[in-house]
C-alpha cells in the first residue's frame, strides 16, 4: 500500500443479504459524507460509538477519517450507488505492531455485516502494512460490537475497565479466521446468487420477431419449458412474443425482474444493462457476444454500481431444473433433464456437448450456469450455490481461465468433501516451457500449476469430455471403491486380459484371488474355466452361472472393484442379453463398484438400470472403465485422509526477511538475482539449512576461504558468480575437487580469465559429502500464487523432469506428496538398500520453503540446486533468488472478480 491510495483501489463485495457494495480508502473530499454519517445516528448509537454525545463528536470524526493516510494510519469506507454506509479505520500512533481501530455502520444498515466486512479489510490492510494486533474499546453494553469481535475468527482477548470493554484482536491468518471469512463469504455469495438461479419474475431484452434469432429461442425455451414465475419480453416493436406480454423498455414493464437476459446486439448491452439497474434489477444473463473493451467495462461498471450479478457475456444461458421453477433461460437444442448433476462450463460447445450426455445418460442437471467470458459469476460461486442448493450431489466444471485460484482451491476443498467435483483439464499443451532461467520456472509448467490445484483440492481432473462423462457414470451410479484391487470377469479370455492390462496401465491392481474363492467358483462354472483374475467363465456360462459367480465376488474382500467383460457370442444366446441381466440383476447389494464392459456397444458409455433399483455404467472399451475406476479410487483415498493443516516452523525471521527485500527492491526497482550474501541471509531469516561458505574477489581471498573451509578429505568447491548467472554447470562456472593452494589458485585463475568483465567474484564451499541430490523451488505465478517444485536434482534435472509441485502454502500431506511423488522417491526412503535420507529435514525444508514463499509476494523464484539429502542430514547446496517488486495481494480477502 502506498501513503495515499486512490480511488482506483476501489474493490466491491457482498454483504450478508447479497447486495453489493464498494469499499475504498477515504479520501478529503468524503468529508461531507462521513459528517452526515454520524449526523444520522440515533442519539443511543453515538454514544455507543463516541461513549457520550457531543455536537462536535460527528466533525471531529469526519476530520479525523479525512487526514492523510500512511503505513501506520488508515481509513476505509463503504458505499452503496454512492452514498457511504460504513467507515472502519486504525491508527498506529506511537506503537510499532498495534494499533487503534474504530467503526462506525449508518443508522437502519446493521446486521447486514457492513460492520464486519470493512474490519476483514481492515485487517487485511493492517498486517500489509506490519500491524500485528488491534485495541479497540467499546462500552460494555454494546454487545452488537462486542460479537462483532467475537465473530471476526481471531483471537479476542477482553478486559473491563469501569463501563468499558478493552479489546485486543490478533491479526494471525490462521485456519479459523479463514474459515469464518469463507462462511460469511458463502452466505453472501448465495445470497447474491438468489435472484439468478431462483428468479420470480424473468425478462427477455432482445426477442425478435425473426425465426432462428437467439433472443427468440431464449424466450421460447422460457416459455414452452414451463417457467413457474413470471415470464415478460422487452421489444418496443410488438405487444406480445410467443404468448409472452412485451414492453417497449425495461423501464415500462409492469414489475422489477429479478432476473434479465440480454440478447441484444452487443453495442446496446451497456445501455440496457444501466437502464436494468436504476429499475432495481438485481441479476443479468448477457449471451451477446462481440463487446469491445470500452462496452465490457461500461457493461460491469453498470453491475457494480447497482449490484447486479452478471452471466456472461458471450454464453449460452443458464437454468435450474427445479420442478417448483423450471427455468431454462439458454438457447440449447432441447431442455436440460431434471437431476442433481450441476454443471458449469465458460464454453458454449462445451456445455451442449455436456447436456448431450449427461441426458443420454439418465443423469439429470440441477442447475446449469454457461459462464462465457466470466465477468463475474464464477465456477467459485457455482460450488458455493451446489454445496447449500439442497439438490446437487456431482458437479462437473469446465474453466478455461481461474479469477482466484486460492479461495477456488480452499472453497474446493470444502465441497469435494461432500461431493465429487469433475473438470476437464483445458489447456494442457504449453507451447513450450516458459522462457525462464531457473530449473524452478522451467518445471513449473501451466499443466503442473493446474494439475497442483486438482490435486490438493480432491478435483477429479478429466483429459476430455469423454473420459468426464464416462466417470461421472461410475462416480453418480455405483459406490466408491476402498482401494485399486480390481476382480475382472468375462467370457471371452482375450476381453479380459485387454481388461486386465488397461487396469495395469490405470494404475489398478488385478490380483489373484485365495484359493478358496477359486475353490468356490470352479465348482459353479462351466468346465473349462479359468479361474484366476481374470475369470475367464468361457461362451458357455449361463446366465445363471454368472450371477452366483458374481454373488461370491460382491462378498469376497481382497477385491474392492468388479469389470465384467462380455462379448455376444451363439453359444449362450445370439445377443448376450441374459448375461447382462445376470450383470444387473445379481450384485444388487454390493458395497463396492460394479461396471460392464462391452466391446460390440455403439456408445461410449450407457446406463443400464439395475434389478432393485440404481444403474450399472457399461463401457464400450476396457481403458475407459479403467480410467474411470482409478479417478474412483484416488477420490476415495482423498476422502480417507484428513484434512492437511499447514505447519509453522519454528525459529523463522519473516521481519527482517521483508526489510532484506524492501532494501533490495529499493535500490534495485526492476528487481533481479540476490547476490551470494543477501541470497544467504534470506535463507537464514527461514531456517533453510546452508553448506558454510565464503565469498572471494581476488585469489588471496579464494586461498584464505578454502583453507578456513576445507572438509575432512581437504578438498573445496569454487564457483564463478556475476549478476544474472543462474545455470553455472552450463557456462562451466564451477570448479570441483580442488586440493591445496596452488589447484585454488589456478582455479581462480582460470575464472578471471574466461569470464573477464562478468564476474564479481567467487564462491567457495567445503566439497559436500556423498548424497542424493535433490532439487526445490518456488515460482510464483501471477494467477495461481506461489508454486512450490521437487524432485531429482543435479546437471540432470531439466533432461528427466523428474519433478512433483503443489501449491503454497504446504499442508502436511502436501509435503509428503511431494516427496512420494517423483520415481527417485525409492532413493529417498532407501529402498534401494541404503537406507533412508534424513526425511523430517527434508519435510522441514519444504516447509521453510513453502513458508517463504507465502511471506514474500516479491519472491519471484527461488532455486536450491542441488539440495543433498542423506541420512544425516538436508543442506541447500546452491541457492539462487530472484526478487521482483510486486504488491501483496490477499488472496482470501471478500471480493468480487
């Protein structure tokens, strides 16, 4: 933050009801306002919030919120279309790490959580700017005050003196605080969400008399889908469209919609959308596609200014199947089924081809949201309408772009607890790796970042629409498997090995069964079959026979999933029909999944219904049930773990740490590679473990170094260093094995000759003991935060890319994927035979690392190569940092996109 920050730092946010408001720093010119501020309180409420009533209290705040802010001092406001509902404010004064706040809300606005949405940014501004603790005071009547504290999330500790209440409010980020911002930032959003997805009354801006135009179809698919509330156009042409009353402006209608859909050419959606406003609109669908920059910004400027929620633009629409509703506002062929899948996609295309299948499936869509061009309703916002809506129980996204990827990551996290969350991988192909120095920024690809969110949010992330649809069968039909141990039966040998290996392949395990199973089954199968796993029951099974095979595998516990491979043959009956109904109708108890598999079928996947009730998936190829089981069985075993909680190292410096940066930035403004020592002394401020060394500018220096740090075998390490060299291996800047004076000399020597007005010097290091060389490395990306990388590290590392990331900061399971994650992993845990490294130092490094990286926004990359783990112990060998200046950004702060 800057000493006087402008208007243009503006944010808007929901309060509590849904409605949207904007909060900003207060500048000279808010005077008049804040004075009418106090001037409208009752006289009860200027007590409360001045402990007595003066006529000049109200003049003495406003002057008083007005004064220039600073690092130690600031004021922000609320406002709604203008008028300023709320100021909350501190004051540092004397104190180095506390400061003063104070809080006022209009009269007639409490209980909204005005209040408590200006003290999270508050916050938010405070521990920018250092500040550790607030003091507030309040009047020990004032309870509305008093459990507005209480109910902030953070620690609250209260004294009395005489009538007062003296509040100290620590500022700490942690986990409770988090949550408490996410529950109000739910009930908001959902609020907010309201007029969108459960609108009483509908209007349409843009139906035309013209078959085959969009605006037509939206109102059509309104109308003839059966849309319980009120339905109205807007065409000042024509009274009445397809049965449906018209006005000539929204301003005309008899009554306020809650919700408009604009299919209007795109050069009058700004103007519509401010006349929807003023009128008190308080929800947009926008399917127009085609607005410049100058008409998308006068488009959300509108949206903000009235609190409007906003669809699109470019979308298809939006609906809620709901039978007490019956709203389908897009202009897709048909009308989606009502079920409890809820889908949100940005594409179109994407979303026809979704409701395609999930309709031929017999999986019905609670609501469906094509986001378009996002600007502002999200897939963030959909997971919360999913998670309260009371009808959705599958969620199935397709993001192209992530607006905040952190609070979508914690808020998924959340909800995949209660429901499976599907997505497609969009994007995957990188034109290339990006143009950067490091190993770090090199490794950590688009698909990396993306793939790290997935995975530590429990999102099933899909390849292709296909292989998302032939999950979400398994995953809406049948139960969740409690491993990967798969039982695969058929009736042709050749189907059930291509079962058998597209499991393998998947990651599942196809084991073989006890022998007393195997006992069991022969005894009820034809002669001639194979008892193993696969069970190969041959073309002469009966329907009969494959049923009680079936029954004694649903009740056998070393398998956890069952693939039933069938292929029409003569010998049972000409089209297989009575084994499928053994499939369908026998394991009708089952606590585990069932699927077919059926080379001959037409579609991909198919439900078939089951005796008893529920579905079984049939496939029409081995590798997509395999693909789709082992999404199941990662899914289960996310669920099986605890939720990771994120560790605080001891013995960590975050304050000098950010006064190392601000120095550095501040004599370097575009940024760049610490030099050796600040390099260092920002390790230290975390507790990163360092090899001793020294740094020497002349040869003297360099003989000096190496025979102060010689190791037991006397030998020492020397390594050229200019500003910007990161790759020393590749420009032959390092030096190794040199022993005694004359070999450190001529090391030198040659450095200073090759590198001859590039190096400002060298460093010298003890030559390190034998290890397994490791790598680590942040990089923060502009979107998706800090990325922490590891793996296999050494000259090698790029060529094998044998490299695993999670997103910052790291829980516990975080760190232990990590380091699982990559194949030299088996080093690690000594499986090869030499035991294992020093593990809880390496988890340690991960976490100083991570917490590094979540400190310092300005930490642009960072890069330990290579990192030498044995089982004595972890120490960063080389380090590298880039810093670049960059403004902290809150990534868990309440606001819209």
């Amino acid at each position: 933050m800057t000493d006087d920050l402008p208007r243009r730092s503006a944010v808007h946010a929901l309060l509590a009801d849904g409605t949207t408001v904007r909060i900003r720093p207060v500048v000279p010119e808010d005077r008049e306002q804040l004075h009418g501020l106090y001037q409208g309180m009752s006289p009860e409420n200027l007590r409360m919030r001045f402990f007595a009533v003066s006529p000049r209290s109200a003049a003495l705040a406003a002057d008083h919120a007005c004064a220039p802010s600073g690092p130690g001092r600031r004021a922000l406001l609320a406002e709604r279309q203008g008028q300023v509902i709320g100021l909350a404010e501190y004051d540092r004064g004397q104190q180095s790490e506390s400061a003063e706040m104070a809080l006022a809300v209009a009269e007639g606005l409490h209980h909204r959580g005005v209040g408590t949405l200006l003290v999270e940014h508050l916050v938010s501004a405070a521990r920018a700017d250092g500040i550790s603790t607030f003091t507030a005071d309040a009047l020990s009547e004032n309870r509305e005050v008093l459990r507005l504290f209480t109910d902030l999330g953070l620690r609250v500790i209260r004294h009395r003196d005489g009538p007062e209440v003296c509040c100290t409010i620590a500022l700490d980020q942690d986990d409770a605080y988090l949550s408490a911002v996410e529950a109000r930032g739910r009930i908001a959003d959902v609020a907010s969400l309201e007029p969108l997805l459960r609108p009483g009354t509908v209007a349409v801006v843009g139906a035309g008399r013209r078959p085959g135009s969009v605006g037509r179809a939206l109102l059509r698919h309104l109308h003839a889908g059966g849309f319980t509330g009120r339905l109205l156009a807007v065409n000042p042409h024509v009274t009445s469209l397809l049965g449906v009353h018209s006005y000539s402006t929204v301003g005309a209608l008899p009554v306020t919609p809650d919700l408009v859909v604009i299919a209007t050419p795109a050069t009058a959606v700004p103007a519509v959308a401010e006349e929807c406003g003023k009128a008190g609109v308080r929800a947009l669908v926008v399917v127009s596609a085609g607005l410049d920059a100058t008409q998308a910004q006068t488009l959300l400027t509108a949206c903000r200014t009235h609190g409007v929620r906003l669809v699109g633009p470019n979308c298809l629409g939006i609906s809620n199947t709901d039978p007490a509703l019956r709203l389908d506002a897009t202009f897709a062929a048909g009308h989606p089924q009502p079920g409890t899948a809820g889908v949100a996609v940005q594409s179109g295309g994407v979303g026809i081809a979704l409701l395609d299948g999930l309709s031929r499936l017999g999986i019905g869509v609670s609501t469906f949201v094509s986001l378009g061009d996002k600007y502002d309703v999200s897939g963030n916002d959909m997971l919360q309408w999913w998670e309260s809506d009371g009808r959705t129980d599958l969620a199935l996204l397709h993001l192209e772009s992530f607006g905040n990827p952190r609070a979508f990551s914690r808020t998924a996290r959340r909800v995949t607890r209660r429901m499976p969350v599907l997505t497609v991988d969009a994007g995957r192909t990188d034109a290339g790796r990006r143009a950067a120095a490091s190993h770090t920024a090199a490794a950590a690809t688009g698909t990396m970042t993306r793939q790290a969110l997935f995975t530590q949010a429990g999102i099933t992330a899909t390849r292709s629409i296909g292989e998302l649809l032939e999950t979400a069968a398994l995953f809406h039909a049948q139960p969740l498997p409690a491993g990967p141990r798969v039982g695969v039966v058929t009736n042709a040998g050749g189907a059930g090995v291509l079962v058998a290996d597209a499991c393998a392949e998947a990651g599942l395990t196809v084991p073989q069964p006890a022998a007393e199973l195997v006992d069991d089954m022969s005894a009820v199968l034809p002669a001639g079959a194979a008892v193993g796993n696969p069970v190969d029951a041959t073309a002469a099974v009966t329907e009969d026979e494959l049923r009680v095979c079936l029954d004694r595998l649903v009740t056998y516990r070393g398998i956890d999933a069952i693939v039933v491979a069938l292929v029409p043959t003569a010998v049972a009956t000409a089209t297989g029909d009575d084994l499928v109904r053994a499939v369908t109708s026998g394991p009708g108890r089952q606590d585990r999944p069932v699927a077919l598999v059926r080379l001959e079928q037409d579609l991909p996947v198919r439900m078939l219904p089951a005796t008893g009730g529920g579905m079984i998936p049939s496939y029409a190829e081995p590798q997509a049930v395999s693909r789709a089981l082992a999404h199941a069985v990662r899914r289960a075993a996310w669920l099986a773990r605890p939720a990771g909680t994120a560790r605080i190292p001891e013995g960590m410096d975050a304050s000098r740490a950010h006064e190392l940066v601000d120095g550095y930035l501040a004599a370097h403004p575009d940024g760049g590679w610490l030099a050796p020592r600040p390099c260092a002394e920002l390790l230290t401020c975390y507790g990163l473990p360092q090899s001793p060394w020294a740094w020497a500018e002349t040869e003297e220096d360099a003989v000096h170094a190496a025979r102060r740090l010689r190791g037991p075998d006397g030998r020492v390490v020397m390594k050229a260093h200019w500003p910007g060299l990161v790759h020393k291996t590749r420009h032959h800047a390092v030096h190794l094995d040199l022993q005694g004076d004359a070999q450190v000399r001529a090391a030198f020597r040659d450095f200073e000759t090759r590198f001859a007005g590039l190096m400002t010097g060298a460093v010298v290091q003890p030559l390190a003991e034998r290890g397994t060389e490791l790598f680590a490395g942040v990089v923060q990306d502009e979107v998706f935060g800090p990325l922490v990388v590891f793996g296999l590290g050494g000259t090698a590392t790029e060529v094998l890319a044998d490299h695993a990331a999670r997103l910052a900061p790291l829980t516990d399971h975080d760190v232990h994927d990590l380091i699982a994650a990559p194949r030299c992993a088996p080093l690690l845990f000594g499986e090869t035979g030499g035991g294992p490294v020093d593990l809880e130092g390496l988890e340690q490094l991960l976490h100083r690392l991570s917490r590094m990286a979540d400190d310092l926004p300005q930490l642009a990359e960072a890069d330990f190569n290579p990192v030498l783990a044995s089982p004595r112990g972890v120490t960063v060998l080389d380090a590298r940092v880039r810093l670049v200046p960059r403004r902290p950004q809150d990534p868990y702060l309440r606001r819209l996109r």
